[in-house]
C-alpha cells in the first residue's frame, strides 16, 4: 500500500471484499446466520480501500455520527480495540448496525469510493469490531447524580437512551412488556439475521453500565406516567414502546385460520421458538404453499422464516414492481438466492377457505403502474377484470404496522390523530416537560439505526434538562 506524508493512501482498483456468507441452497433449511462476518484478513483489506477523505461524508450519512474514518483507520492499524471504543463514542451497538441497518442508504450510500466504484463496506467492518467486546475499554462513568429516569421499551431505542444515562450518571430502570429484552430485534428479526446471543450480549453491556431491566412489565397497565412520576420516584420517563400494532388489509377472510400478521408469525418463531414444536409449547402453522404479502424488510423475513420451516414453495407477492420494494436490496437478493419467488404487480382481494375452514387459496388483482404518488413511486393501478387465484395454506401480511395502544395508556402526552406521540425530532421532548419519546412510536415504522438516532438526542437533552444545564 503506497504512503503520502507516512498516510497510505487507498488502491483505488481494489475490488470490495465480498461478503462472507453460508451457501444459499444449504443455509434455506436451517437458521444459520446467513452473513458469516469478516475474517481478520478481509477486515484490513477492506480497510484498506477507506480513501480517508479530509470532508467524510459517510459520517454525515451516519444517524448517529459514528467517526467512521477513524475506527477504520484502527482496524488498518490493526488496533481493533481502540477502533471499537471510537465506534462506542457515539453508538453501543455496533454488533448489531453492522448486521441490520441500511448502510447502503446511510454511510455507505455516502461513501466516495461508491461514486466511480463500490462504496467501502463499512457495516461488515463496524460488525467485526462490535463482534470482539472483549476489547474494549471499559466505558468512563459519570458520577450518580442521584436522578432517577425511567425507560418504557427494550427495543434499540430505549436500550440506547438507557446506556446513554447510565454513562452519564443516572439510575436507569427499563421497562419491557416481554420476558426478555431487545424489543423488535429478538420478536421481529429472526436468527439468521441477528443471533439473539448478539442481543443478549449487548443487554448484558447494558446491566454491567448500571442498567437495571424489569421484565414482564406492560406499562400503562402496571403503572401509567403519572404513578411512574409520582409514588415511584422517577424524575423523568423516556417512552420508546415501538408501533407494532399490525396494519390491516380489511379484505374478505383475513380471519382466517393459518393467515397471519408478520410481527405474530415471526414472534412465535423468533423469541417463542415454534419452529421447535412441540419442544417448546408455542405452535405454528409450518405451510407447504406459503405466499407474503408486502415488499419491505419484514416481508422479507417472513418469506425467508417460511422456507426454514419447510415450505415447498414461498411467493411474495408485492403491488408494485421489484425495483421499487423498500426492503434492503441485500435482503431481496437473499430471497431469492434462496429459493422465494416474486410476484409482482397484485394486490390481494379475498383470502378462501378450503372445506377444513382454513385458508386454501388467495384471491388477487394484478395491477399496472400509473403516476407517482406522494411517495414518488409509480402507483399501483388496477386492471379491469385480471384477477387470479394464488394456492396457499399460510399467507402472511406483512403491508406494515400502526402505532400500538400502550403509549395512550401511559397518558400524559399529547398523540396525533395515528396514535403516535407528538415528540420534538431534534430532542424527543413531548408535551409533557417529563416525558420524553422516540423511535417507532413517534416516527412509525423505521430502521434500528434511525430509532438509535432518537434515544441518543432524548438522553442528550434529558441530561441537560435534569441536570440544569439547558439554561431555562
């Protein structure tokens, strides 16, 4: 590698290192994680593609503004441990962005190298370093301040604020309405994606910070803003219980047994293990004839879920065209190296059931696109008189989520007419001056990085805010 001024400077002809992942045709039948990870050797070379640009502007493509240049610089270095403390300047989950978020939408997309060639991998190399924790400094606490903050959700934003106080001197408790903690990263992302020892381990991070974690806790029924605020002793609340209140398709049928919603299907699999019945007592249709119907992240799960419990044939059926699927284009691909088969353009009409009462075939419009709508994509239009019919003994909605109703229980803060709370982007601060908010339940449905982004700022300012520091 050629230096300028004792700095190398990147090979601009060097290819990306390609990704490290388990054969499509073995890895479909078992819950494997698809993406092995970077070996130590691939990390540095592809470390070594990083131009090191005076202006990166990966860093502004990065929710939470991770010195990306700098960590990859440490891994060049091969100073793995002082690259990951750079990373957990601003972000303490880099095991799990570098699995799930979308880089190639935010630091990648970014990237120089992308421009005239194939940007730097930067999530494979942020998750080769999150994957060695046991490298890394031990965090600097700041001294108990006596302030006492309540956290309502596991998920990455709520665990993000709850790290972010406990460095910074509070007493934290998170509330989380499960039996474990992770939110939609152990319920809605299966195994093959994000192993739940991943999680875990960042959980356990948390509880070594000083985090304590209540579990089986839904509040607004055990407890609501109010009581929490009151004769518990919290001086503020951070609400982070996501928005996984499934989204209907108010069609013929969808009560139908063996039609599911996503988030029950991927959550009876994910955290309640069905796909081991009756090793574990939680049950699942395992389909032979299985067809989703969606085109985002969670669609993509679903279909992919399907064929690892044994599905001879899964089809995901999409209203528009595949080039305008919001699903990470990593995880398309994936399903269909795998084995899914797209149908686009249709629309669902009427679920039948067969003589049994369950579900036996899906009724549906093929559409055609017309002029772009508010999103800027094309809308789907239908066609007069093309309906067919899609065998099936499991479908799966996966058209997206509305916000759950746990916020209005908590009370004390002021909802849109969607259910979601009405929170400050740039602080997360709500109508309440002691309450707080971010992620899904404020945004709806987004990426974990984004929620991250959120949690971040909420602790930022609630610092300031409890501890005077604000200047009001």
């Amino acid at each position: 590698m050629p230096e300028v001024n004792g700095r190398w400077v990147a090979d601009m002809k060097a290819p990306r290192t390609p990704d490290n992942e388990e054969p499509a045709a073995e890895r479909a039948h078992d819950f494997r994680p698809v993406d092995k990870g970077f070996t130590e050797e691939m990390a540095v070379a592809e470390a070594a593609r990083c131009m090191r640009c005076k202006k990166p502007l990966c860093v502004q493509g990065c929710p939470v503004n991770i010195n990306i240049p700098a960590f990859i610089e440490k891994i060049y270095e091969h100073k793995f441990g002082e690259g990951l403390d750079i990373i957990h300047e601003q972000s303490m989950l880099p095991a799990i962005c570098g699995r799930v978020c979308p880089q190639e939408t935010q630091c990648e997309g970014k990237c120089i190298r992308g421009v005239k060639s194939q940007p730097v991998a930067i999530g494979q190399l942020e998750r080769f370093l999150g994957d060695q924790p046991e490298l890394a400094s031990k965090p600097k606490l700041a001294p108990k301040n006596g302030k006492k903050v309540a956290v309502i959700g596991s998920g990455p934003s709520g665990i993000t604020c709850a790290g972010e106080l406990a460095r910074n001197g509070f007493d934290v408790t998170v509330f989380e309405a499960f039996f474990t903690g992770g939110g939609v990263l152990v319920y809605g992302i299966p195994e093959f994606r994000l192993p739940k020892t991943v999680v875990k381990r960042e959980i356990d991070g948390l509880k070594d910070l000083g985090v304590k974690f209540q579990f089986n806790s839904v509040m607004g029924n055990l407890a609501n803003a109010e009581e929490l605020l009151g004769e518990k002793g919290f001086d503020a609340i951070y609400v982070a219980t996501g928005a996984g209140l499934p989204k209907l398709l108010n069609i013929p049928g969808e009560n139908l047994p063996n039609v599911f919603f996503a988030n029950e299907y991927l959550t009876r699999v994910n955290l309640m293990k069905a796909n081991k019945f009756p090793q574990y007592d939680t049950p699942t249709k395992h389909g032979k004839h299985v067809v989703v119907f969606g085109g985002g992240n969670v669609a993509m799960d679903s279909v992919r879920t399907a064929l690892r419990l044994g599905a001879e044939e899964v089809t995901l059926c999409y209203r528009r065209t595949e080039a305008e699927m919001p699903a990470r284009r990593a995880e398309v691909l994936h399903a269909k190296a795998e084995g899914v088969k797209i149908h686009e353009l249709v629309s669902p009409l009427e679920f039948i059931a067969g003589e049994d009462g369950a579900v036996r075939a899906v009724k549906v419009q093929d559409m055609e696109l017309g002029e772009p709508d508010a999103s800027g994509r094309r809308r789907p239009v239908p066609i007069e008189g093309a309906i067919e019919e899609i065998p099936c003994d499991v479908a799966i909605s996966a058209i997206g989520t509305n916000a759950n109703p746990f916020a209005k229980k908590i009370g004390g803060m002021e909802l849109n007419k969607w259910g979601y709370i009405v929170a400050d982007e740039e602080t997360g601060r709500t109508s309440n001056p002691k309450i707080w908010a971010g992620g899904d339940i404020v945004t709806g449905a987004a990426t974990v990085i984004l929620a991250m982004g959120a949690g971040k700022k909420a602790a930022a300012d609630m610092t300031k805010v409890l501890l005077g520091e604000d200047g009001e």
